[in-house]
C-alpha cells in the first residue's frame, strides 16, 4: 500500500507542478528541498518493477521457464511506455498549436521545445520517435523505458549479488558526472533532460529495494544511526532553502569546492546529472519515511486511498495528468489575470485523474462472476430391494 500511495502522491505532485502559477506548487517537496516528484517517481517505479518482474528471475525460474519468459514482460512494458510517449508528444503539439491558433499566441509555438517541430520539422520528425528531441513537460518516460530496457541485467545480478550490482550502479553514475556521458539530443544540440545514465542509480536502487521486498526484507536495514543522518540532512537542507545567511555560507562553501577542481555534479544543483545534494536528499528523504510506522498507517487509511487508487494505475494517470496539464497552462496564458483558474483547475485535473484510476479499476475487474460449479450428483446406497406397489 505504501508504494502505491507514494507513487500517486508523486504524480499528484508532478501534476500540480506541471500546471505553473497555481497556489497548491507551495506544497510540493520541491519547495522543501532540493528533490522533488521526479525522484521519488524514478524511485517508485523502480520498487514496482522490483516486486513485479523480480521473481521471474529467480535461478529456479529461470531455469524452467527460461529466459525470454523473463525477459519479455520487462521490454514489452518498455515498448508499452515508448508508445505512450509518442502518443502525448503529439498530443502536447497539437494542444500547443490550438491554443496559438486559437488564443492568438504565436508564442506558443516557440516554447517546450516546440520552435524545432515549426521551424525544423524533419528533423523534429526524425527525432520525436528516435526519444531525441523530448518536450518540456513531456520528457519523463523516455529515461524511464531505457531503464527498462537494462531491468533485466539489473534483476539478474540484483537477486545474486545486490551489493556488488549497487556498487557498479554508482560508479556508472559516477563517470556519467565526470565524462558527462549523457544520450544525445536530435536535432538539438545536447543530451536528454533525464539522462538516464545518470537517473538510473535511483531507479537501480528502487529495484534492489523492490526486490528485497518482495522476500520480506529491507536493501538497507533500518539503523539508529542513518535514521538520525538522513533526518539530520533532511532538516540541514530545509534550513539552507528557508535561511539566506545559511544558504549563502553553504552555496559559497560549494563554489569554492568547485573552484578547487571539485566535479560540478558533486556541488552542483543539477538535475539533469542528478547531483550529488540532489541525490543525497531523494535518498534520506526515502530512509526515512521507509522506516517510519506512522507513514505506513497513513499509506493504508482511508484518507489516502485515492493517492492508492492512483499509484496503482500510474501510465494512466500520468499520461491524462500531462495532456491536463499542458491544456490548463494554454488556458491560464490566454487568460493570465484570471483569479480563479489557478485554483480550479489544479483540483479538477486531480479529481479527473482519481476518475480515470477509479475507470482503469472497474476495467480489471472479471465483468462477470466465476460461475460456481454445479454439486455432484448425491448416489444413494440401497441396501435392501424395494416392493414397487403393483
């Protein structure tokens, strides 16, 4: 229960994110340190794919079933996602050219990364279904059905050497941050927003933990001690966002580090690289509500169970949560001193997503009951003859 409501509260918070200028942008754990709802996506979806596919893996299913039954689960998942981000790559052209068209906003069409599709279309033809030019707002899932790409060299090592798996998982971080490996851009220059040579150490680390959970223990067992560094860098860091005078100390600190040869992704902020303070944060952050009793009771009340509902359809909730969001921002830019768009909006969105959850989940049910089965015939034992009546 705690993954699915974790992975519907980070879409929710993608979603509120993704709608710019709203008042609810305040509570999302953006604000609050130097993740956010990307992170913890990445992180549940690796958990997901842990617990689901892991099992398939095992020597003695793998043995019997051999490996493409493993295998083929994962890549047509992968597949599943690649069309899924073609279909809302499209989607945001054209709701971006309807409101440009008809809002006269011009502009429109030279924002997300758009300006390529309008001015260059053959090449942004060639690159859209290639995963090379990605939109703003859309660019999530191609890194995400890399990964699943490599899940299965990930699950195969990950259930016969988790820590060595971890360790070569961090040092493939390590020198995408040193030698700036990254996927290129086509036909920009550059390489993805999401690099996921750099993203996968979190989703590795979200597969580890998935499957370790699916044979009823911890990745990293619950410590008196990283409970208290991780809140300890917890609180550091929402201090460093609230108090100027610690913020420009510690970010002096961190230029200086920089200016000695320090690598950019060690002090630096950057997402794209997924920097060190970045990461630092996704994962106390994770410590620490992984080991909090009262994070599981509240993941299994009733007051979270549309956040469950969510998680438990995440492509579908994604997918509608993106084409919302990218709808309500050509509306808000229409109409920007509008007073109550920021605050309807956001909320409609979220109730029409709990909707679709809610659809997705009345469409998995049987839509008829298993028949039961009709009671054998009683035999009777006759032991003595019976005298018909004439």
């Amino acid at each position: 229960m705690r993954i699915d409501a974790f992975r519907g509260l980070a879409l929710a918070m993608i979603f509120v994110d993704h709608v710019p200028g709203n008042p609810f942008e305040v509570l999302t754990t953006r604000n609050y340190g130097f993740s956010d709802a990307a992170e913890g996506f990445f992180i549940m979806s690796g958990i997901a794919a842990g617990i689901a596919y892991s099992g398939r893996f095992a020597p003695a299913i793998l043995q019997r079933d051999g490996a493409w039954a493993a295998i083929s689960p994962v890549w047509k998942r992968s597949w599943t996602l690649y069309l899924v981000q073609v279909f809302l790559t499209m989607w945001a052209i054209a709701i971006y050219a309807w409101g440009a068209n008809t809002f006269g906003l011009p502009a429109l069409l030279s924002e997300i990364n758009l300006r390529q599709v309008f001015e260059n279309t053959p090449g942004a033809m060639i690159g859209i279904p290639a995963l090379t030019h990605q939109l703003g707002y859309v660019n999530i899932l191609p890194a995400y059905s890399v990964l699943l790409l490599t899940a299965p060299v990930v699950l195969f090592a990950g259930l016969r050497a988790p820590r060595l798996t971890f360790a070569v998982s961090l040092l493939i971080w390590f020198a995408a941050g040193v030698l700036r490996l990254n996927l290129p851009n086509f036909p920009n220059e550059g390489g993805w927003f999401f690099n996921p040579i750099a993203w996968q150490l979190i989703f590795v680390i979200g597969l580890l933990t998935g499957m370790q959970l699916r044979q009823g223990k911890r990745f990293v067992p619950k410590s008196r001690v990283l409970f208290a560094l991780a809140s300890g860098y917890l609180v550091l860091v929402v201090a460093w966002m609230f108090i100027p005078a610690l913020a420009n100390a510690l970010n002096s600190q961190l230029a200086r580090l920089g200016g000695a040869g320090v690598p950019f992704f060690i002090v630096a902020h950057d997402k794209t690289f997924l920097s060190l303070p970045r990461l630092l944060h996704v994962l106390a952050l994770f410590y620490v509500l992984s080991s909090l009793s009262a994070v599981k009771w509240a993941s299994a009340s009733t007051f979270a169970a549309p956040l469950r509902l969510m998680g438990r359809h995440g492509l579908v909730v994604f997918s509608i949560g993106t084409m919302l969001s990218l709808l309500f921002q050509v509306f808000m830019r229409a109409d920007p001193g509008s007073l109550w768009m920021p605050v309807v909006l956001p909320i409609a969105g979220l109730l029409i997503q709990v909707l679709a959850a809610w659809v997705s989940e009345l469409a998995r049910r049987p839509r008829h009951p298993a028949p039961v089965p009709e009671p054998a015939p009683t035999r009777v034992s006759v032991t003595a003859k019976t005298k018909l009546p004439a």
